[in-house]
C-alpha cells in the first residue's frame, strides 16, 4: 500500500513558506539548496509544501545555509 502524505499543519505550512522565502531571497533554486543542505531536491520540496519538519541537525544546516536566526527560521511558528 503507497504512504500517503502528511496532511499540512499551520506550523509546518508556516515553516515551509519561512523557508521557501529566504531561498528566493537567496537567490537559491530547491536544487542547489538540497545540494548544500546534503538532501534531495524532493525532500526541500516536502518541506516547503509543509508535509515535513526536519530533524534538529538539518535545521542548523539549513539555518546556516539561508543566513536566519532560528526566529528568523520559526517566523510566525508561535
């Protein structure tokens, strides 16, 4: 049996759009964010769509890699 997606909370939803921001803002296509974060192109796009968050090393990588603070990160997360 396929897994189905997660269904998008507000939180992550918020995340992922705090995240597909500030790589717009960096000039970043989800392909060469994935290749510096070590993940794929796909995994990025899941966690812009809201389906997932990350495990905490991931989101230090992924923190550093866009230039935030972690409020920066969690904007609007509250």
């Amino acid at each position: 049996m396929p897994r189905r997606k997660p269904t998008p909370c507000p939180l992550r939803s918020r995340f992922g759009a705090n995240v597909a921001q500030a790589r717009i803002s960096a000039g970043l296509t989800q392909e060469a964010l994935a290749e510096k974060l070590g993940v794929s192109a796909r995994y990025l796009q899941s966690l812009e769509a809201g389906e997932y968050l990350p495990p905490i090393p991931k989101l230090a990588k992924l923190k550093a890699a866009l230039g935030l603070t972690w409020d920066g990160l969690f904007r609007g997360c509250e």
